[in-house]
C-alpha cells in the first residue's frame, strides 16, 4: 500500500536490532485517516473468508483492527496485557516474547469475547517474528475459534514471522513488506 510505505520512508526510523519506530503516525500518536485508509484495504483484500470477528494485541493493532472491523461490519476484541478487575477468573491467557519490550507479555481474552465458531481474522501493526500473533492464534484455538487471515501494517520479511504463520495455511497480507532496514535505508520487497 503506497500511502503507508510512503509514510514510513518519510517518518520510520530504523532504531538498529530490528527495531522501526513508526510511533508518530502508528504506534503513540495514530494517524486516524491512514488508519482508516488501511482498515479499508484491509477489508478489500479480506471481504469474502467469511470473517465474524477481528482479533488483535493491545495497543498498537487496536487502531488498524477497528478500522478493518469498521469496513467489514464486524465487532472487534483484543487480548489485553494485563487482566482488569472486571474480567471473569477463568480467561484465556497466553505469555508470548515482546521483541520491543524485551520481555515475555501476557495476552489475555475474555472467554465473554471470543467463543467457538467464530471466524476470526487477526489484524496486528508488525509481522516479525510472528510471536504476537502466534500467540492470539493460540487464543483464538483455545475459544474455539477458527483463524481465517491475518492482516498486518508492516511485515519485517527478514525476521521469518510469515514462515512460521505459514502452516496455519490461511491468507497472510501485509500492506508494506520490508526486505532490509540498514542504516537510514529501508527497502520494500516488491510484490
């Protein structure tokens, strides 16, 4: 997607060990209209799987998943990272590694949010190492759920996410790959 590869060369910055800081238009401060231009794309490559419900992590997929969930006419949840006082005692929970916050999260769903039978399309700002979404697959896979895509902003290629998502054998599509990040270069694989 031009418009979000277009924002990245202007404001991403490559921190070194993989890490992109795209948190003036993503991941702190959203920009509620590229968001909403992605959401839109998103439905369009993902409109006929069936999808009943969008799952993504807190914080940063919440704004790309809304905005998908929004243009699908579907109802959005996501796994929270620490469990309210209002959430039942049994949950679903699985602890997933957080390359940014170099330490291993919970992600938490509410059993009231996601049930059996539920078509889910996961929607996430970043496929890296795919650990994040593993990790809401395993969620979803524990509700009952079914998993039918997965939509990611920003694809990191040489991380390997996609590889293990691979044999989930659903549709992965992320509006901008990125092959290499060296110095205050990044390179788009071309699709």
């Amino acid at each position: 997607m031009e418009l979000l590869k277009e924002r990245i060369l202007r404001e991403g910055k490559n921190l070194g060990d993989g890490i992109l800081k795209v948190d003036g238009f993503i991941n702190h401060q959203v920009d509620p209209f590229l968001m909403d231009a992605c959401g839109q794309e998103f439905a369009r490559r993902f409109n006929n799987i069936g999808v009943t419900k969008v799952l993504t992590a807190e914080i940063s997929g919440i704004a790309p998943a809304v905005t998908t969930a929004l243009h699908m006419g579907l109802p959005v949840v996501y796994a929270r990272k620490h469990k309210p006082i209002t959430m039942p005692d049994q949950v679903f929970l699985t602890l997933t590694p957080s390359h940014t916050k170099g330490r291993i999260v919970e992600l938490i769903i509410s059993p009231e949010y996601l049930a059996g039978g539920e078509r889910v399309l996961i929607i996430d700002d970043f496929l890296a190492t795919g650990a994040t979404i593993l990790g809401l697959v395993r969620l979803a896979q524990t509700a009952g759920a079914k998993i039918v895509g997965i939509g990611t902003l920003i694809e990191k290629t040489f991380e390997g996410g996609r590889d293990l998502l691979a044999p989930l054998g659903v549709p992965i599509e992320s509006l901008a790959r990125i092959e290499a990040m060296e110095g205050d270069r990044i390179k788009f694989k071309d699709d």
